[in-house]
C-alpha cells in the first residue's frame, strides 16, 4: 500500500511539473509579443492560458499549411488544366478539363483549411490581449 502512495505522489509531481512553462515555450511567446520576464509563471491560470495561446498558434500555423499546400496543388491544376484545354487535340482538352476540374475540387477543399486557420488567430489574439 505505501509503495502505491509513493508511485502515486511520484506520477503526480512530474504531471505536474510538466505544466510548467519551458524555456523554448518562452521563446515562442516573446515572438508572439509576450513579456514573460513580469509574469507570475508559477500561477496555473496564466500557466493555463499561456499554453492556450501556444496550442491555438500551433493549430493555426498547422491548418494554413496544410490550405497553402492544397491551394498551390489547385493553382497548378487550374494553369495546367488551362494550357491542355486550349490545345486543339481532343485528348488535350479533356486532360485539360480534368486538370482544371481538380484543381477547381483542391480549391474549394482549402477553403475551410483557410477559415479555421483565421478562426484560430482570433482566438489567440484574444488570449494575447489579456496579457498586454
């Protein structure tokens, strides 16, 4: 039974320990515009709300990767798509309305990509203004 005690204040002091702010995390922060040096780190409201701003920063940067990338593949298609249609060969124009076609479906999929990248910088800049 005392071992179990012990593994268990163990497990809970290093969870707990994980919470805190680390160096690279203050790193991040201070490129986002937020002096750390007259925060109280130790308190788990701003512990909390500082690692909210880093998660929605990090989904943000990830969904607009991934539109950017989905964005790009469209553009291309679209182009490619354009210069195979206006060949006068048949197989062009159908390779080329096929190109244009998905390149058109890759565009209308980066959409959502592109507004929940915005939603998400709402959302930190709302948690940054707590801390200007």
């Amino acid at each position: 039974m005392k071992q179990i005690i012990i593994f268990i204040l163990l497990f809970t002091n290093n969870c707990l320990s994980a919470q805190e702010v680390s160096k690279e995390e203050i790193r991040k922060l201070t490129v986002l515009t937020i002096k750390t040096e007259k925060l109280n780190l130790d308190d788990s409201f701003i512990q909390e709300k500082l690692n909210n701003i880093l998660v929605l920063d990090k989904k943000r940067k990830t969904n607009q990767t991934i539109a950017i990338v989905l964005s790009s593949i469209a553009i291309s298609g679209i182009v490619l798509g354009s210069a195979l249609y206006n060949k006068d060969e048949g197989i062009s124009e159908v390779l080329g309305g096929t190109f244009i076609g998905g390149g058109v479906v890759y565009g209308a999929i980066s959409i959502p990509f592109w507004s929940s990248s915005l939603k998400r910088k709402k959302e930190r800049d709302e948690l940054i203004k707590l801390f200007h």
